[in-house]
C-alpha cells in the first residue's frame, strides 16, 4: 500500500493551497475577496517548468458558480451557468471546441425539476404531490407508502419494511434483491434478457458503512471490492488489479484528486466537477483526459468516455456506482437512477422529510451525500453534516418553535389538501414535529382521524377531492395517523389530498388530544375556515 501525505497551506484561517512532498505535487488556490476559490494551480515535477493544469472559477453576485474554466497545455474547455430569479439553474453550457452542448431546465412552482432540453432531445418528469415519478399518461394509480410500482414500463415490487426486491425491465431484465434485519442491502442477483447471472454480496462494518462487496460474474468467476473510509467518505477502493485513493476538497464530498497505483508508481489525476460537485473529467496534470461525461438529471453522468480500464464510479455527491446492479451506493442507502429516489425507506423516517423514498426534487441544485436528507449545496456544513440545519424540499430550514402562533385555514370542505394553507407545510418539517409524529404516528397507529376529531368535538376531514384516489371521503376520514403522516395517495390533477404536509404538522396536535396529552383550543369560523392556537410544543406535550 502507498501511504500519502497531504500537506495544508493555510493564511489567515482560510486554505491556499496543499503539498504532496511524497508525490511532487503541489496545488495553488487564489481566492477572491470573500474567500471563493477563483483558481486552481495543479504542476507536478513532471510539468514543473511547463503550464501547470489551471482550473478558473467566476461566480454570480448570488455566489453561485457561473462558470469553470480548464486550461491546460493541450487544450481550454469552459462551463457555463445561468440562474433565474428563484436561483435555480436555467441553462447550462459546456464549450470544449469545436461544439457548444446547452441543456435547459424547467420547474413547477415548488421547484421540482419537471423537464429538460438536452440539445435536441427533451426530456419531461411528472410528479405526484409527493414527488413521486409518474407514468407518461393520465390515469395514474395512487402509490400507497409512496411504493413506486410501475415506471416507463419497469415493475417493481417490496417486502413488507419497504425495501425493493425486485425490479424487473420490459426486456426481461431481472434484479431481485435480499437485506439484512437493519434494511442493509447484502445480496442482490442480476439476470440478465438473455438469461446470464451475476450476483454479488455486500458486508458492513459496525457504523453500517460498507467495507467490501464480492462479485460473482457468469463465467463463474468472483471479484472482491474493498472499501476504505475517512468519516462517512469513501476514500479507498482495491481489487485485485486497480488500488485507487480519492482526496476530496476540504470538509466536503467534492473530489479533488484521484491517485492510483500502477507499476511505474502513483498516478495522480484530478476531477474537474461541475457546479453541484459532480465528476464531468478526469484529468492528468499534463491536460490529459482519462475520463469525460456529459451530464445527466437524474443519474449524474452519461454518455461516459475513458482510456482503457478506467473507471469512475462517483456520481452525485456522496454516491457510488455499482455496474452489478447501476445502483448507486449512497452512504445509509442505494439510489436508484432510472427512478430518481431511493430504494428503502429513510432510516430516519420523518426526519429525512414526508416521502421516505425521495432523493431531491430539483437535481440540479440540491445533494443528498449520506442518504439521508435532500439539501440545497450551498447550505451544507463541512463533510455533509448538515443535520437539522439543512435546507432543501425534502428538508427545509427548521421553523421556530409553533408556541402562540396563529394558523389560518381556507374552506376545507372540497377535500383534506385544502383544509390546511401550505404556508404551515413548514411545521410540518420542523424537526420536533417529525421526532413527535414519528414518537406517536408510528407507535400508535391504531389512532384514527375519526377518534383525534371527537377528542376536539368538531370534525376534522371533509369530503374526499373529487377524483382524489386516495378514496372516498368515508375512506379518507378512517385513514390512520401513521398513514396520514407518511404516504401520498393521490392522483395526477386531484386535489393535494392527504399528501398535503400542513395536515401531516397539525395532526400531531390532534393525536395527542387522542391519547391523552395537552390539546389545542380550535375557533371554527363556520365552513369557511378555521384558525388554531398553538399554546404547547410537542417536545412539551411528549414530556
């Protein structure tokens, strides 16, 4: 094994560049007044008395990156960004002689992304309230506990925690897999149109971080992966025939450097990312490419060019690509590409955000490196551990305490989605809401809304929105708490039904009114509306 050591240049509390005596590299960092990186020098004794490898950074007033620039001996490539006034990337452009590639983008008022233009080929998402993937038609089935079915002809089918077992392609195309009692994945088996078998096993370590994976191929032979870990980073990985190290930038999942070992010694490359930290190249201090990609939605990359026996398995911030399976490990969970989400549930339920399978809703501005909760990169802390601080749709900012505040309702007589305004979809994602919804919808779930509303003395559901498929508004109303607080089961078009979060934040007040703790006092205003006191927190009522 080849033992590296990195050496940090720091001025005035701020890294300006970093050193590998053992390696003769060096890296230069020039940064603005703000102390944004606007430039990277990468030389090596191989190129010492020549161009080094210069990466150019500009950004926006906003300081969002507008464009990357590659200089090299050989040749100049440039990335280009626009934003628009929600912040959100509208068009994106990489200018690498003698073509120009633009992609566009496109979101719904909540900002999920809902479409994009790569050159001339369109692509389009639907989404349910939710944010789960629909089916390009009208008619859509409701997707009970968020279980995605049925996409673009692929099936798919869970046990009864949750977990995908199998995923079967219209061509024929098979993956089954199996996990562990914690939800782990540890085996899965890939059959293949034509009927070939490949199977691999994973094991963890005792933080659940996985250690190695082996790899049985149809011709009977197996390959071992090994895993080294820095922190909930993958740092490591050695077969038989590759060893290769990852250096990421300073307190975060973006790559910086790549070193494998080779016969004639270490060979040092470095990652050219785009705006979100996903790896576009892989070059050599000299400008030479070894890896090249085109960007993708949904699953990072595409369109992959390399030199032989190379491969790049980082995706998405934090993710790794598993060819056995085009699953792609992320930390806590797998992320499945040709879906847009996980395939298991959060393993901190609620806390990770309403649909216990969701990614992000908008890839092209918000990162999820450990599995666990979608965030806006530019509010993550050093090395993801964004925690309760994090901002995103599946994990906003938390909100202050509901103690005394005054919520507003509109006419909740069309259905359940508009007895609560969506400005009290916040508390909802509160934290101690969620570790309260999570503490009562789950351990109680024999709580009905029926049983929270006579608790109050006034009813609490309307009738069902019409065309809601969650059912009918006597189906509705029996919908237990844990399933009010964790599944969408409406249709494209209908009413946003109990997906609505509002409904998900205030119901914790009315199932502690159920099974005994402090209420809050309600004040109807007739048919029309009502408006809510909220004299307790649930942190309070649960102590």
């Amino acid at each position: 094994m080849t033992y590296i050591k990195l050496r940090y240049i720091v001025s005035s509390g701020h890294l300006h560049g970093m050193n590998a005596p053992g390696l003769d590299l060096e890296i230069a960092l020039e940064p603005d007044a703000l102390h944004r990186e606007t430039q990277r020098r990468l030389s090596t004794g191989a190129n010492a008395y020549h161009q080094p490898l210069m990466l150019e950074r500009g950004y926006t007033n906003l300081s969002q990156l507008d464009h990357l620039t590659l200089r090299s001996p050989d040749t100049t490539s440039q990335q280009s960004y626009q934003y628009d006034a929600l912040g959100q990337m509208s068009f994106r452009s990489l200018q690498d002689d003698p073509a120009e590639k633009v992609i566009a983008y496109r979101y719904d008022a909540a900002g999920r992304l809902i479409g994009s233009q790569h050159g001339d080929h369109a692509h389009r998402y639907s989404v349910d309230a939710a944010g789960n993937r629909l089916e390009q038609q009208d008619n859509q089935q409701a997707l009970p506990d968020n279980r995605l079915s049925q996409l673009n002809g692929t099936r798919y089918r869970y046990d009864g925690a949750g977990n995908l077992i199998e995923r079967q392609q219209p061509n024929g195309e098979r993956l089954t897999l199996s996990y562990d009692g914690a939800n782990r994945l540890v085996h899965l088996t890939h059959t293949s149109e034509l009927g070939a078998t490949r199977e691999a096993t994973y094991r963890s370590d005792g933080l659940g971080r996985r250690i190695s994976k082996t790899v049985r191929h149809p011709n009977g032979t197996t390959a071992t992966t090994h895993y080294g870990w820095d922190g909930d980073r993958i740092v490591r990985e050695e077969t038989d025939d590759q060893r290769t190290t990852v250096v990421y930038e300073p307190g975060s999942f973006v790559p910086m450097l790549r070193i494998d070992d080779t016969q004639q010694g270490p060979l040092v490359s470095a990652y050219i990312t785009d705006a979100l930290g996903t790896p576009m190249q892989l070059v050599t201090p000299n400008g030479q490419s070894r890896w090249l990609a085109e960007p993708d939605d949904w699953a990072a990359v595409k369109n992959q060019r390399a030199m032989r026996n190379v491969t790049q398995p980082i995706r998405f911030q934090g993710q790794w690509h598993d060819e056995e399976s085009g699953l792609y490990y992320n930390r806590h969970r797998y992320y499945d590409p040709q879906q847009g989400r996980y395939i298991s549930q959060d393993p901190i339920g609620l806390n990770g955000g309403t649909n216990l399978y969701g990614y992000v809703t908008n890839p092209t501005g918000m990162l999820d490196p450990l599995g666990l909760f979608g965030a806006n990169m530019h509010h993550l802390e050093p090395f993801g551990v964004a925690a309760r601080e994090a901002q995103g749709a599946n994990r906003p900012a938390p909100t202050p305490k509901p103690a005394g505040q005054h919520l507003t309702g509109g006419d909740y007589r069309p259905g359940i989605g508009a007895l609560f305004p969506s400005s009290t979809s916040a508390f909802a994602k509160d934290p101690q809401y969620a570790e309260a919804l999570e503490f009562q919808g789950a351990s109680r779930n024999n709580i009905t809304l029926p049983a929270a509303s006579a608790a109050l003395g006034a009813p609490m559901v309307g009738a069902a929105a019409p065309g809601a498929s969650s059912a009918s508004a006597a189906g509705a109303n029996q919908l237990s708490l844990r399933a009010l607080c964790s599944v969408a089961t409406v249709s494209p078009g209908a009413a946003v039904g109990v997906a609505n979060p509002g409904v998900q934040g205030a119901a914790l007040d009315f199932i502690d009114s159920a099974v005994g703790g402090t209420s809050p006092t309600p004040d109807f205003y007739g048919a029309g509306g009502f408006l809510i006191d909220f004299f307790t927190s649930p942190k309070e009522v649960l102590r």
